[in-house]
C-alpha cells in the first residue's frame, strides 16, 4: 500500500473480534474453528479506521479450497461492492480466523490471493489483528505488505 499508510482500529471492536476467536477455540471441534467476515473501514487521508464488522460464518472448515476460483472471484467483488453501498463504507475486508495463533499467511490463502492477482487479506487471531496486502498485477513476485492495526481507544 501507500507508504505512510496507517490502520486504526477502536479497542472495542479489536477486543470483540480476538474474543470471538479465543471462545470458537474452546468450543469447536479441530475441523470447525475459523471464523470469517467482513471489516468495514472509512479512509480519512493517510489513515483507514475501522468503523465495524459483521461475521457470516462461525463455524467454517479450516482454508477448504475453493471449488471454482472464478466463482469465489465474482461472489468476492459483487459481496464487497454491495457491502461497501450497504454499509456506506470506504473500505472493506474479508477477514479470517487462525486458531492457530500463526499471523503469516497459509499456503491455502497465498494460493487464494495470486488467483486474485491484488487484494488484501485480514487474519485474526487470539491476539492480534494483521492484514495482508497483496500485489502481482505488475511483477512476476508478488509484492506482499504487513498491515499493522494499531488499537485506538474511541
């Protein structure tokens, strides 16, 4: 992204989120533990700030790969398009859970992001809040950015 780039998020919904993750730990089976949703963000000059979220799944399988690629594209971009007119939002974010408490990308999502060629991935986990940008557009290496979310009281 932009150097200079910052992404702020209020404790409470950073709090929400990695609780969210700790009790789907306690709770699930080892086969039904991520979570996935949307973050939805206002981008104020340099900063994006997350303003809320919403969950669409609590107990999906862990990084199952996608049965059609061009399908998971087209619900990804008509999903967020809606999401951001809906929600009157800047930015948005898929996010997913590691219950593992790994912050690095998984096989599964670095496959998901090249066939996207750009796109900014968002893992949680019991702990922290990381995103992942995403860029192959214009090089053979993808360019791979950490987003570091930086907790602000509201």
């Amino acid at each position: 992204m932009s150097a200079g780039f910052r992404y702020l998020i209020p404790e409470q919904i950073f709090d929400e989120l990695t609780e969210m993750v700790k009790k789907s730990e306690e709770t699930k089976s080892e086969e039904d533990k991520h979570l996935y949703g949307w973050i939805f963000a206002d981008r104020k000059e340099n900063f994006g700030i997350v303003t809320g979220y919403t969950v669409t799944n609590e107990e999906a399988q862990s990084h199952v790969r996608p049965k059609s690629w061009m399908r998971m594209k087209k619900n990804k971009i008509y999903t967020m398009r809606k999401l951001k007119a809906d929600k009157n939002a800047d930015i948005v974010w898929q996010f997913h859970s590691h219950n593992d408490g790994i912050e690095e990308l998984h096989d599964t999502d670095l496959k998901i992001l090249n066939y996207l060629s750009t796109g900014v991935m968002i893992i949680i986990t019991n702990s922290n809040i990381l995103g992942w940008f995403f860029d192959k557009r214009e090089t053979k290496k993808p360019l791979i950015d950490k987003m570091i979310f930086e907790i602000i009281s509201e």
